[in-house]
C-alpha cells in the first residue's frame, strides 16, 4: 500500500507540474488527453533533471527526496482539481465509446490488466538486473550519483529516464519501481492517441493504438523497464509539438518539441537521428513559401538545437566528468571496462558491414520475425502490414512526409550503425504506424474489402498477443494468489537466488567476482564481466587465465552453465572450458552451498585460491 501511495504522489507531481510549466508557457490543448499527456511528458522531463541534480551533489537520501516530492505535492495541490477534471472527461470518452471503438477499448482494458499484474510481481527481466534496476539502486545506496568503473553500464547508457526509479528504491521497493512500466506504457498510448486525433482522425487513432498496443515488442515492455517504450512516446509527442508549432506559429511550441526530443536523445543515443531531422525539419519549414526567410530558419534552427542539447546534455556530460568519453565506450579506445563487442566495430567496420548483403538479410529477419534467442518478439503482422502502406503513396503534406522521413533515416542509421536489436527501432516504428493507420482508414473507407481485411488483422493480431501473454501473465498472478512465493518465482524464472544472496552476504568490499552471465550481476561486490574485450582470447589458456585472475584481484567465478550455449555468447565457451580445467587443477575451488539449479541450467560459485 506504501508503494501505491507513493506512486501516486510521483505520478501527481509529474503531471501537476508539467500542467503549470505549460500554463506559464501559454500552451493551451483542447482535449484532455493532449492535456494529460502534454503534461505527464513534460513533468517526467523536469522531476528527472531534478533528480539529476540532486544526486550529483550527493543528496540522494530518502528523507530529503520525500520531503521534496511531498512539499512539490502540496505546493500543487492546487491544480489537483484540474487534473481530476480531465481524468473524468477522459473516462467518459472511453465509457462512451460505440461501435468499432468497443473492441478497441476492450483490448485496451485487458493490456492494462497484464500490465498491472506484471507490475504487482517480481522482477524477473535480464537487463532490469543488469542496468535498468542495479543502476538506480547503486546510485540510492550510494547517495548520489556515483563512478563504478566495475559497473559499466552506469556509463555506457543514460539514465535520464530512470531517474524517478532511483527515487523509487528511496521510499519504496521494486513494486515501486514497476509501477512505472504501466505508466510509461499510458504515456505511449496518450501519445499516439493525442497525436493521431487530432492531426489525422479518430479513427486513425484507434486503428494505430491498437497497432501498438498488439506489437509484441509493446507487451515486452509491460514486462520491463526498457527505455524505448518511453522513447517512442517522447518521439510521438515531439511530433505533436512540432506539428503545434507548424499550425500556430508559435516558437515555444518548437522549444517544448526540441526539449521533450532532447530529453529522448538523454535516454539512449539511437534516438538521436529523430532529433536530427526534427532540427532540419525546422530549418526546412522557415525556407518554405515563394520567399524564403533565411534569417527566420536560421532563429528555428538555433532554437531546435539550443532546447535539444540542452535537455540531452546531462548524462552525455556526466559521462565526460567521469570516463573523458561522453558516448562510452565508443570515442576513447583505452576506457577501463571497454565491452569487447564495441572495441572490433569502428564507424569503418560498420559500414562496410552494413553493404554486405548477408547483413541485410539478417538485419530484415532479425526485425520481421524476432532474433533467434526470444522469436516471438517481432514487430506483429498487423504492423508489419499497415507499414508499407505508408510506403506506397506519394507523401501528402508535412504530416505524412515528417513521420516519413523520420522513420527512413532512423532505420537506416541504426542499420549502419548498430547490432540487429528491433527493440531499437520500436520508436521510429511507432511514429510509422500513425501515418499507416491513417492511409488504411482511408483505403478502406473506398473498399469494403480492405476494410475486411484490416478488421482480419487487427482481430488477428489481438488474439496473438492475448495468446501469447495470458500463458505468462498467469505464472505471475499465482504470486498474487499466494500459490507462489516471490523467491520461488524468482528462482524458477528468473534470478539464481542461493548465488546472489550468499555472495551479497560474504563477500567484502576488496573482493572481486568474475560473472559469467549477465543474470547474475545484481551483486553488491565489485564484479567483472566475462567478455572478449576484458579477458582477451589469448588469456584463455588455464595458465594465462590463472594469472589474469590474479592480477585482476578476482577472489570468485560465477558460472551460468546455458548461458555459454545462447547463441550469442558462444565465443565464450573456450572460458567456460578453461573454468573446468582449473576446477579440475585445484586453482578454483567449487562452493557447494552457494551453488544454485534450475531446470535445465546450473549456477556454479568457484572460490579463486
């Protein structure tokens, strides 16, 4: 009950304070889901850079932020009554809703119930225990925010977005903190529907929430807190912004839209190419018309990028501060704790990667029908038919052409310039599917058998993302139900919870662990990850390997048996081999009672003697 409290004064504060910022910029919306969703972006914006702030000057302590988050909440107390107003107009409009939208408010309904079950269970999610969740908790133990050269990922991405979770493990708990995957998902959804409504239709609103909604990749961030979901939002509500700006004239429409894309460039940097062109795009739309006005493009351009790298610059400047490097580990060739993945691929390997046709085909499957460790995460059939779509007829007008272009160079930068992961391109996927829904609307407002066809699909899609989550939603309400403990779901899902535990308990400060599993870094002590950048592949013979240990300080080995059998990680199977044989040779010894099993998997703890 503490946790939903406590969420729900986060959450008020995000939207009241987002309401005020727009209220003294004068930027009015008529609908109360652009209003919503205007001010629940901007709010989660502001209170991040906030946090920020707070934990650079090391005041990351519960006391001190729940004071602030309480005294935020009475100070706005105020404008409670007017969020309150546009939540039930909103609800309303949805207990109003007829025909074609019934079944879209229905699958809505049920997205939300997933969502609110996955949130009310344990975390069970790879890289929520890698980064998503060990780094907030890292910086809430430590105080502030903090360099762990052992933890690379708190150098490696911007947290920007995850600055409300540090305040979440301050005065909460992990339910906390999941209870911000549904909210970003709602964001998402205001988002679309925000600017589907009212620079396309209705109904082109309802087709591409649905869209969204039954994308597999979607449900997944129901699951965890992976950045592009609050990506895509961001993306969609720049867009609004934008088009605000366009249709009114008014310049601090395009300062919110820069800093709101600004703000998703701080969350990861592959969505830097949207920023870009919307920086263009601005330029472009003050050389339009029989004159154009240099002196006015030049004042949009300026403006776009002056909010843009202002609200990016944080994380990408705390990342110089600390490593000399604000993209590490891609600028500086001797950063401590280089992953060895990115230390082969400079921009000259990428490209010429990228013009093999092998790669192509690749990167195409990997994209339409999942990679080859989770298939069923794709991007849907209902998606990957309304794309070309919008594909197929000549671009009418900026709001066809924006989108467009967006999506066009976002892929193609990604294409080039990073591994097949579809999950990066769910942004610019989404932006897709607004202009997609909103040609199949009026194709099949001509064509009664198109209109067939979409209703096929759509229903299609629906049952295959309902299919496919009810299985595992219901292995997490049988927590709720009490048929399951937590640590029971943990271990059988998820997290070897003997290793954790007994390593958290024992091992002291001056002692390292060598992790050969990204499952198993949500550990207090130092730890080092077991990759071909950090334990090169001439340090894999036992001899060399034994010194390697020694020299680095490593005092244990952490073994995932089946993690050396993913695909991905097979370049890993000489280390695995090389464990064995100084096991075999006394160099490391086994800890029986730290050891953990699963299924169809092991967890080994080796002491190094």
């Amino acid at each position: 009950m503490t946790d939903f409290l406590a969420f729900i004064l986060i959450a008020f504060v995000m939207t009241t304070l987002g309401r005020a910022v727009l209220g003294r910029m004068r930027l009015r919306c008529e609908e109360a889901v652009e209003r919503l969703t205007l001010s629940l972006a901007v709010g989660w914006m502001l209170v991040s850079h906030g946090l920020f702030a707070l934990g650079w000057f090391g005041l990351f302590d519960p006391t001190v932020v729940g004071g602030l988050l309480l005294l935020l909440g009475i100070l706005l107390a105020p404008a409670i009554g007017l969020v309150i107003d546009d939540l039930s107009l909103l609800l309303r409009g949805i207990g109003r809703a007829s025909g074609l939208a019934r079944p879209a408010v229905a699958f809505g309904g049920l997205v939300a119930a997933l969502a609110l079950v996955y949130a009310l269970t344990p975390s069970t999610a790879v890289d929520e225990s890698v980064y998503h969740y060990l780094v907030p908790r890292v910086y809430a133990r430590a105080g502030g925010i903090v360099r762990r050269w052992d933890l690379f990922h708190s150098n490696w991405l911007p947290q920007a977005a995850h600055m409300p979770l540090v305040a979440a493990f301050l005065v909460g708990g992990e339910t906390l903190a999941n209870l911000f995957r549904p909210l970003a998902g709602l964001l998402l959804l205001g988002a679309t529907v925000s600017l589907a409504t009212r620079f396309y239709s209705r109904s082109t609103a309802r087709l591409a929430g649905v869209a969204i909604l039954a994308t597999p990749y979607t449900l997944l961030f129901f699951r965890a807190f992976y950045v592009e979901a609050l990506s895509a939002a961001y993306l969609l509500v720049a867009v609004y912004c934008f088009f605000r700006w366009m249709d009114r004239g008014r310049r601090r429409w395009l300062a919110l839209a820069a800093a709101l894309a600004g703000f998703m460039v701080g969350m990861k940097p592959t969505n830097l190419p949207a920023a870009l062109v919307l920086i263009v795009a601005a330029g472009a739309f003050g050389l339009r018309g029989r004159r154009p006005h240099l002196g006015s493009a030049a004042l949009n351009v300026l403006t776009a990028l002056f909010w843009t790298a202002a609200a990016a610059a944080t994380w990408y400047a705390k990342n110089y501060a600390f490593t000399g490097d604000p993209l590490y580990p891609h600028l500086v060739a001797d950063a401590p704790f280089r992953p060895g993945a990115h230390a082969a691929t400079t921009p000259g390997v990428r490209l010429a990667r990228a013009m093999e046709p092998s790669w192509l085909r690749s990167y195409l499957a990997t994209v339409l029908l999942g990679d080859d460790t989770q298939p069923e995460l794709s991007f849907g059939l209902l998606g990957l038919t309304l794309a070309p779509l919008a594909l197929l007829f000549r671009p009418a007008g900026p709001r066809l052409r924006l989108p467009l272009a967006t999506a066009g160079v976002g892929f193609l930068a990604l294409y080039v310039l990073t591994s097949p992961q579809p999950r990066y391109l769910y942004p610019y996927w989404c932006l897709l599917m607004i202009p997609a829904a909103d040609v199949a609307v009026r194709l099949l407002q001509r064509s009664r058998l198109v209109g067939t066809v979409v209703a096929l699909l759509v229903a299609a899609q629906c049952a295959l993302a309902a299919g496919g989550e009810l299985p595992r939603a219901w292995k997490h309400a049988q927590v709720l139900l009490g048929d399951v403990t937590p640590d029971d779901f943990r271990r059988l899902h998820e997290m070897p919870i003997r290793c954790v535990r007994w390593l958290n308990a024992r091992l002291g400060p001056e002692e390292k662990v060598l992790a050969a599993s990204d499952r198993l870094l949500q550990l207090d002590a130092p730890f080092v990850k077991l990759e071909d950048g950090y334990f090169a592949p001439e340090d894999l013979t036992p001899d060399r390997f034994a010194e390697r240990l020694r020299q680095e300080g490593v005092t244990h080995v952490l073994v995932d048996s089946v993690f050396f059998g993913q695909k991905p990680n097979r370049r890993m199977i000489p280390a695995f081999a090389t464990v064995i044989q100084l096991a075999d040779r006394g160099v490391l010894a086994r800890v029986p009672e730290a050891c953990d099993a699963t299924p169809g998997r092991t967890f080994d703890v080796y002491r190094v003697r």
